[in-house]
C-alpha cells in the first residue's frame, strides 16, 4: 500500500502555482490507480492555510505543513528539516513535488536524509501493472524510458507543462503544523534579483513560441542589413504578445562570427536537435527556413506557422500548418501595429 505525500513549497503570494498544482494532477491520479494507497499534502511556506484551502477538495485524507518567516523563501538549511519532517511526519513510500529550481535544489538531499531515492526531470509518473512507474526522457527527448524502483521512499520530481494541473472548488480543511527546531541558519535571504519580465526573453510557460531565425540580419531587398530594426520588431512583439523566444543555430552561432547579430539573442534560445525542445502550444517561425535539425525541436509544438519570402523553404514541406510567403519585417510590424492599438 502506497501513501503518496504530495510536497509543495508556496508561491510569494501564498498560494500553490501551476507547477505545484500540475504535480497535484498527477497525485490524484496516480492515488487513484493504486488500490489501497493514501494521499498525504505536505505545504511549505511562510503561511500555508490559504494553500491548503485552495485544494482542500483535492482527497487528501491529510493535509500537513510547515510553516513560518523562515520557510517563506528557498533556503537549503531550512527547506531540508521541513521536506525530512513531512516525509517521516507522513510515512510516505511514494514522495511527489514540481520541479521547480527550490525543490530542484535541496531534493536529492532530501532523499538521502530519509533513506530513499530520488528520479529528477520527470515527465510524468502512472501505475503500470499496479506499480508505480516514472517516465523520464532522454538524449534530448528522443528516448523515453519508463523506470520503476522498489526503494521507499521514492521521490520524484515533476517537470512543469506535462500533465492537467489539478482544478477544484477552494474549501476549508484544518491543517496539521509540524514544529522544527531550526539550526543557527547562516543564510538570510534578502531578496530576489531577477531581470525584468520583459528583459527574460525564455518564457517557458508561454503560450507562443516565437523563433527568429537568421533571416532578419541577412541583406534585404534594399541591399542592406536592419539589425536594428529585428531587434526593435522582435522585443517589441515578445513585450506585447508575452511569447517566449527562440533562435536557430545560425542565428545565435553569428555572434561569434562579428557579423550583425541581434544581442539579446543567446545559445540558451536555440531551439532544435542541439538545442532546447520547449513545450508550448503555438510556434510562429520568422526568417527561419525550417531544417531538420532546427524542426525535431518543435516536436511537441502543435500549432506551427511560419513567415518566409521562399515559397519552396522547408516549412512548406508539411512542416508548419500555415506558411505565410511574405517579408517577416513587413508582418511584424503590422502585427505590433495591431497590438499595440488593442
Ligand atoms: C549536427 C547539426 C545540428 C544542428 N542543430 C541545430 C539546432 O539545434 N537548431 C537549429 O536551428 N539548427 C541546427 N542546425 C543547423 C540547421 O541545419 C540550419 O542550418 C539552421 O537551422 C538554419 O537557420 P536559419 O533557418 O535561421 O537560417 P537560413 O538557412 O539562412 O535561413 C534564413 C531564412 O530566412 C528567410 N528570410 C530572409 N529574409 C526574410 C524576410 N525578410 N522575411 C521572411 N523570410 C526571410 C530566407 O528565405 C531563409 O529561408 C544543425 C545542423 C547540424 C549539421
């Protein structure tokens, strides 16, 4: 008999994010396909009622937390007595957080604390054979592997955008505090240095993918580059539409070739075979000709569309739903117009 501890840290405002809830699907699911098995909330956070009763439908026959000044923000010392004191509180076997970069950073500690093990980065956790089972993706997302372990506890971490977040009707429950006695804590944290939303151009939530590829520092019709102006369109399109950027390879390989770049554009962007494989529903392609090696990172892209001057480039070999033969420059800057007037 299994007992699922679903393991949440809270969000500045208190309340669980999509990631937590995500990970609460998953739960509920699996809870639900294993005969016998509980399902247990552990809440971490400066305060967790608002939490708690922001799933208090979700099932759980109890909800335990952690809470005070000292849990509002990620901070290993403190973080690793709470999740050790939910996961023996809760006798948990199976241990189930989002993989946000709090959890990401202090779980494996976690796991050797309580005498367990630990599968990050995965993608989704089912009972197979009335086992518990966790699928994981490798070589850059072109194998999947199912694992399944018979070490308890088991914990795993989920990666966001995988699965249905848990929804349900805010109630009230009672929650049951766990008192911890923290050590002398070295760390204090002050704050968070962040960029600016609209100087963070990875969105991965987002729900458009926007690429540039190197299209928009090549020569135009007049003979000449406008850099500056793919610049000016694209930051202005990605403040306005919230979409998260990519780049193909060309494009952010140009930066070490001295040749017209556009520099808000890094490796990080690349999107493709040697690149990242984001999740978003919608793609919208821009002076990209759509390669292989670029598209086999849209795989899991569903909506495609892609502006290009070349009737016959790639995308248009079935590789986006709509192409557009037109100047990507011309587009965007009617598009921005547009938002712009919304
Ligand atoms: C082993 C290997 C791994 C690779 N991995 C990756 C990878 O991970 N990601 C990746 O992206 N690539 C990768 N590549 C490179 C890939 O094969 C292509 O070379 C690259 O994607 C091409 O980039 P691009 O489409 O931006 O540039 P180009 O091929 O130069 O295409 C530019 C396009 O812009 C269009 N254009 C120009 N001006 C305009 C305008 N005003 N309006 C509309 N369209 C315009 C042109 O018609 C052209 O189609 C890899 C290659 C190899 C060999």
């Amino acid at each position: 008999m299994e007992t699922i501890l679903f393991l949440a840290h809270t969000e500045a405002d208190g309340t669980l994010g999509k990631a937590a809830l995500e990970t609460l699907g998953a739960a509920k699911t699996l809870s639900a396909s294993l005969a016998g098995s509980t399902l247990v909330v552990g809440l971490v956070g400066a305060q967790t009622q608002s939490a708690a009763n922001q799933i208090a439908a979700c099932g759980a026959t109890r909800f335990l937390s952690v809470a005070g000044a000292d849990f509002s923000q990620a901070r290993y010392a403190s973080d690793i007595l709470a999740i050790e004191a939910l996961g023996k509180a809760s006798a948990a076997t199976i241990i189930l957080g989002p993989a946000s970069s709090r959890w990401n950073r202090v779980m494996a500690g976690a796991a050797q604390r309580l005498g367990g093990r630990i599968d990050t980065h995965a993608t989704g956790i089912a009972a197979a054979e009335g086992k518990p089972a966790v699928t994981r993706w490798y070589y850059r997302q072109r194998m999947e592997g199912v694992l399944t372990r018979t070490q308890r506890p088991w914990i795993v971490l989920l990666e966001t955008g995988c699965g249905a977040a848990w929804s349900g009707e805010p109630g009230t429950t009672s929650v049951e505090p766990l008192a911890i006695t923290l050590p002398a804590l070295h760390t204090t944290v002050t704050g968070i240095q962040a960029p600016a939303a609209d100087a963070q151009t990875i969105r991965p939530d987002a729900n458009l993918l926007f690429v540039a590829g190197a299209g928009w520092t090549k020569k135009q019709a007049d003979g000449q580059a406008h850099a500056d102006e793919a610049e000016k369109l694209i930051l202005g399109f990605l403040v306005k539409a919230k979409a998260s950027l990519g780049s193909t390879k060309s494009l952010v390989d140009l930066s070490g070739e001295g040749q017209a770049v556009l520099k808000f554009m890094t490796h990080l962007n690349q999107i493709g075979q040697t690149g990242a494989t984001p999740r978003h529903p919608k793609g919208l392609a821009t002076c990209c000709h759509g390669e292989e090696p670029h598209t086999v990172g849209w795989r899991f892209v569903n909506e495609r569309r892609a502006i290009n001057l070349n009737a016959a480039c790639s995308w248009a070999q079935g590789k986006a739903d709509v192409l557009y033969v037109a100047d990507s420059f011309a587009v965007m800057r009617k598009v921005n117009e547009l938002l712009a007037a919304k």
